[in-house]
C-alpha cells in the first residue's frame, strides 16, 4: 500500500455531505454511490476489503468490481490533494486515512464522552455547532438494502449523540437560557417525553404560560396521531405546573461528598424505549399466536411501569424494518425481535434484544411453555419474556451508569446506581443506596421507582443491618412507600415495597394485600412473587409460598435475591413437612454469593432438621466467621415464625447448641 501525506482537508456528514479544501467546499459528483464510499470509508477508518464495499453497495451487478473501481477514480478528485494520497487501496482493501481529514462525525463520536460527562457549555456547543442536519442527509442509495441499513444505524446513532449532548447542555444552562435548547432537543427527539416535560417548566418558570399551554396541547395530539398513549405525559405535565414555583432544593450525595441543586435536572426521568417487533412464525397457526404473544408482551412490559414501550399498533405497523429504521422511527434504545415456533405440544419463543445503532445483539433468551398455557389469562409465556427483557435491560441501563461521574447522573442513572448498591448488603453500600435513591428523588419527585428502592433500604436496616434501631427504620420503611405510592398508585414496585414494610409492621394482612395488588398489576413482576412467597412462608399459607417462590425463580432465574427466594421456598417445605427437599433449597441459598447472615442460618439450621450435621456444622463454622456473636434470638426477631415452624427451628437449634 501506498503511505499517505498529512494535509488538511475535512469532510462533513453530519447534515448534507460536503468536502472541503483550503476553506471552500468542492463540487459533489453526481454519482450517489461515490458520495456513499466516501462516508463509509470516512467513518470506517480503517482498511475495508473490496469484497465488503461491493456488497455493500451493489446488490445486483454484472461487475461489481470495476464498477467499485470506477467509484474510486472518481472519489481521488475529493479526498486526494495535490501532495496528499489520502486514499489508500490495493488489490485487497481500500481505505481513506482518518488522521488526515478532519471528518465531523468522527470528531463527535470521539469528544462527545468527555463532554458529556464533565463538559463546559462551550464544548457541547462546540460539538452541537458541527451538525447540520441528519447524518448524510438527503442520501439515499437504490438496490443497496445493506448501505441503507447501515445509513439507518449511524443516523440513529448520531441522533442519540446529538440528543444527549443537548440534553446536558439544557441541564447546565441557567432556566431563561434553555428554551431554544430544548424546542432543538425536541425537533431531534420528538417522542421524549422528558424533552416536552422540561420545555413546559422552562416556558412557566419564565412565565410564557400561553406558549406552554399550547405546547402539551400539540404535544399530546401528535403523540395520539403516531399511536403513542400519551396519559403518563398528560401526568408529567400536570405535575410539572403543579411544581411551578417551587423554591430549589440542595440535596447533598453524602457517601459521595457532592452537593447537587435540587432543581437543576428536574426535568423528568429519562427512561429508555422499547419497541418489540411483533415475533415470527411460520405456520399461519404460529404466525397468529405469535401475534398474540406479542401483544402480551407490549401490554406486560408497560404494566411493569419501568421501562417506556411503544404500542401495538405501530410496533405491527414497523414490522419488518430493519432494527435502526424501526427504532429511528420511534426514538427506541432497544429492539426486541424474535420467533414463536411450536415443538409438539409446546410454544417455544426465541427473544432477541437488540441495540439499534450498531445491530449487536446484548442478550437472547428462549422461553416455553405448554400450547394450552399460552393463552390463558396469565400468559406464562408472555410473562417470562417480560421478565427477561426487562431485566437485562436494567443491567444495561445499571452498568452504564457506573461509568459516569456521580454529579452528572439523572434521575433514572442515579436510580440504577443505588439498587447496584441495594443488593450487596452491607451497611456502607445501603448507605451510599440511599445517597443515590435521595439524588434520584430530588432530580425527578415522580420517579416511584426510587422511593421503592428507598424503603428497601430502610427494610435492609430494619432486618439486618441496624437492628437496635429497628422501629425508626420500619416507620421510615413505611414513609417512603407510601411516597411511592403517591406519586405513582399503578406502580407494582411501590405496592411491592409497601407490602414489604408492613410485613415488618407485623401486619400480615395488610402486606398479603400489597403483595396481591403487586402481582396483579404486574404478573410478570418477579419481586413481588418472592415477597408475596416470603410472607406466606412464615405466617401464611405454605403452598402459597412454595409456588409463589417458584413463579419468582422462573421469572428472574438470575435474581439478586436468588438466596431469599430460596429461603422462603426452604420455609414452605418444612412446614410442609419436607425437611430433605428443604434443605436442598437452604443450602443452595446459603451458596449464594450475596446472601446475608440470616440467609446462612436458615442453611444451618434446616440441615441440622434435615439430620445433615456434618453439613450443618460446617455452614454454622462459615456463619460464625462471619458473625462471631450470632444468636437464635436474632434470628427468632428477624422472622415472625408461626409456632409450628418456631418449634422446628427451637429444636435445631438446641441440636447444634446455638445459644
């Protein structure tokens, strides 16, 4: 291959494609796959083979490579300058020099981290300045489905790029400075309903309340015209005008010494999209119930009130796009896609969730169940999908926020950032949970979310971790799930914390309640399964609580409170009078790597009931390593056993001379 020499020159994508020489812009030529090479070599920056180009932009042709040659003499006259090769090809590969242009997406992509992340205004109107459009505007290429596929993805990307940098510069800017911000935030982005939400507060709080009027007016009727359900925005605003005036708060990240204006990111929780393409099928039978489940599936996942979804009717009418057309066309972060196919007398689905941008698919399940369950009035199937793509998708959404600084997290971030910390179980992480759960709050008021996680915290003190303080934390357990619940009465999470709380209360009835209103928004909620199973393994009834614990282990098999579900599933089978399979499950969730210091006492003493005493011995020497000053009586406090399990337990106890 020929070396290249450096020599200035750029080329812009970011809008209508444009080439620039020493200040001016050059003739485009006319050719559309010549424009087409350019960009995808421009953004490639590396040595693509032949073979790939002319896949890529020859569907059909007698010679794809002479006419890929012709391209390239005619792609010369705008790149190569009078002492600069910067286009480099062999007989193998082909390749445009990066750092010898100055290529505009390219500097976005590479500086838009930093910005984001601990960014001047000035750098993020600097890296805003550069986009004049969509991503190649204006090109389009016939015949060519994998150059237009390929389009579709850095033109999603870009737009998520230019999104999120406008949306930190509204965030950094003083209120009477943002409002152009985010009327170009929702041009970009015109189904983020944090942008409108936070554009109405703009406009009230600079007291243009006729403009903000007719803008949730606009705002709803194109969101019914593109089939979205428009009520949570209709909420969002309606709290946002209640806030109007409100004074700032300073909520100050005390594990992480950061004081953040309480007002400054008060705009709503950003929450990601999920469009999920209606499955396959291949019989016209299959075709149908894949339908069907589908449309579970969509109506499950907004049940959840976790994650945003698009309905039905334009997910079916998106059917068969590619993914980054599809998500484009909606503003979606994730794609579910998948199949429905039958084997005998089973439904089997393979889920697929997918990132848009780049096509690369984060995780894949498959998930089945008995043709005559499919459909019955709750969908096993349906709920097990549910369950797996919401749960990855928190992972996801969790990892990336442990990459950003804390004083740059959101709402939904910082939310993700404190169940992180939630499930580890020591007094140092429930602290800095509750850091962020209070950050969360303080950010978006309306986000349930974080006041369930809030209340678990305080559930975590109450039980294990500040047990001499026991009562305060129960009345705060009690306080912030009836916050939840205030803001959002629909939210299973919040009746899942308040179920929890009242348990703790010792009001079993009440609890049972919660946790049924809990299941019964949301069946494909796996936590309010382990909790409803918890509660009737102690002081309710015991088949209750072995196929609640079951239904929670199939929904989440994967769950951080795996040892708990184990736990409860242990306490059901004594009561039934099943030590051995008891132990199984004790000891099972004693091995769990999280598992607390009560979860390895139930360990230890269903396998001294069990009669497995070696066994028992060496999980109690394990226990007593890690607690020294253990005692029955702490474990007798921390459950509300019924006597009949109490008894059992009593005489465990006294076998294994635990005080």
């Amino acid at each position: 291959m020929e070396m290249a020499i450096p020599s200035a020159g750029r080329v812009l994508l970011l809008g209508p494609l444009q080439v620039i020489r020493n200040g001016s812009a050059l003739s485009q030529p006319p050719s559309r796959k010549v424009r087409a090479l350019l960009a995808y070599l421009a953004v490639a920056g590396r040595p693509v083979s032949r073979e790939k180009l002319c896949e890529l932009l020859w569907d059909v042709a007698d010679d794809p490579r002479g006419e890929l040659r012709w391209c390239l003499t005619k792609l010369r006259s705008l790149v190569d300058g009078p002492a600069a090769i910067r286009l480099i090809a062999d007989r193998k590969q082909v390749q445009i020099e990066a750092d010898a242009l100055d290529v505009d997406a390219l500097r976005v992509a590479r500086e838009a981290p930093a910005a984001l992340s601990g960014g001047a205004t000035s750098d993020l109107r600097s890296l805003l300045a550069l986009f004049r459009g969509d991503f190649l505007e204006g090109l389009s290429v016939e015949r060519a489905p994998s150059f237009e596929n390929w389009l579709a993805g850095q033109r999603h990307r870009f737009d998520q790029l230019r999104q999120q940098l406008l949306e930190r510069l509204s965030v950094l800017l003083p209120p009477e400075d943002r409002i152009d911000v985010l009327r170009e935030l929702i041009e970009v982005a015109p189904f983020d309903e944090t942008a409108h939400v936070a554009l109405v507060r703009a406009l009230t709080g600079n007291a243009f309340h006729a403009e903000a009027r007719q803008h949730i007016d606009a705002s709803v009727k194109r969101f019914q015209s593109e089939g979205i359900d428009p009520s949570s925005l209709r909420a969002a605003f309606a709290t946002a005008q209640q806030q109007r005036g409100k004074p700032a708060k300073t909520i100050r990240l005390q594990s992480l010494g950061v004081d953040v204006p309480g007002q400054q990111q008060a705009v709503g929780t950003r929450r990601p999209t999920l469009l999920v393409i209606p499955l396959d099928g291949t019989t016209p039978e299959e075709i149908a119930d894949a339908g069907r489940v589908t449309s579970d599936v969509i109506f499950g996942i907004a049940k959840l009130r976790s994650v945003s979804t698009i309905a039905w009717s334009t997910a079916s009418a998106l059917s068969g796009q590619a993914p980054a057309v599809a998500a484009g066309r909606v503003n979606a972060q994730y794609v579910a896609d998948g199949r429905l196919e039958r084997h005998g007398s089973d439904y089997v689905a393979s889920i697929e969730l997918i990132e848009p941008a780049s096509g690369r698919i984060f995780w894949a399940g498959e998930f089945s169940c008995n043709v005559g369950e499919a459909f019955a009035a709750a969908n096993p199937l349906a709920s097990q999908i549910v369950a797996g793509l919401d749960a990855e998708i928190h992972i996801i959404e969790r990892n990336r926020s442990l990459l950003l600084p804390p004083i740059s997290l959101d709402a939904w971030q910082a939310y993700h950032r404190g169940v992180a910390n939630m499930y580890r179980f020591t007094s140092e992480s429930n602290r800095q949970a509750q850091a962020f759960f209070h950050h969360a709050i303080a950010h978006d008021p309306t986000f349930s979310r974080s006041y369930a996680g809030l209340s678990f915290t305080h559930f975590q003190n109450a039980f294990v971790l500040k047990t001499r303080e026991r009562e305060q934390e129960i009345s705060l357990a009690l306080t912030t799930a009836g916050q939840g619940l205030e803001v959002d009465p629909s939210d299973p999470a919040a009746h899942w914390a308040m179920g929890r709380a009242l348990w703790l209360r010792r009001d079993r009835e009440g609890a049972i309640t919660a946790l049924d209103r809990a299941t019964r928004l949301s069946p494909s909620y796996a936590s309010a399964h382990y909790s409803l199973a918890m509660v009737h393994c102690q002081i309710g009834d015991p088949v209750c609580a072995v196929e609640a614990a079951d239904t929670a282990a199939l929904l989440s098999p994967l769950d951080p409170m795996l040892f708990a579900i184990f736990g409860a599933r242990t306490f059901g089978l004594l009561r039934l009078g099943k030590a051995e399979e008891a132990a199984v499950f004790a000891l099972r969730g004693a091995e769990q790597p999280n598992a607390h210091i009560h979860a390895r006492a139930i360990a230890v003493l269903t396998l001294a009931t069990a009669g497995r005493m070696d066994e028992a011995d060496a999980e109690w020497t394990r226990l007593k390593h890690l607690q020294p000053a253990y005692t029955f009586r702490q474990f007798e406090d921390a459950f509300h056993l019924v006597d009949d399990l109490r008894r059992i337990y009593q005489k465990a106890a006294k076998a294994m001379h635990i005080p």
